[in-house]
C-alpha cells in the first residue's frame, strides 16, 4: 500500500491511519461518508463475486 500511495517508509500508512480513525471517531459527516465507500466497495466485490455475500445479506 505504500508503495501504491508513493510512501516511502510504512510510517506514512501509520500515520494515515491514525489520522483516519481520528476523523472518524470524531466526525459524524466524514464517518458517514467512509461507511458509504465500505458498503459500496463490499458491494462490488460481492456483485463480481470476490468475497461471498453473508447469511441474510
């Protein structure tokens, strides 16, 4: 992943993280919007078949 983003060392996706959940725990607008990316990713690795879709789902 750090490769990918143009890190250079891994404390950079450290920090990313940890300026992520941050946010995320603190701001009701930017948690909605990452819950959004997550559902839509699951769901389209669910509709090309990558990852199985749970019991109920």
């Amino acid at each position: 992943m750090a490769e990918t983003l143009g890190f250079k060392s891994p404390t950079g996706i450290s920090n990313l993280c940890t300026n992520m959940m941050f946010n995320y725990c603190n701001y009701k607008n930017y948690r909605t919007d990452i819950d959004g990316i997550y559902t839509d990713i699951l769901n389209r690795l669910k509709a090309k078949g990558l990852i199985k879709s749970e019991a109920g789902s």
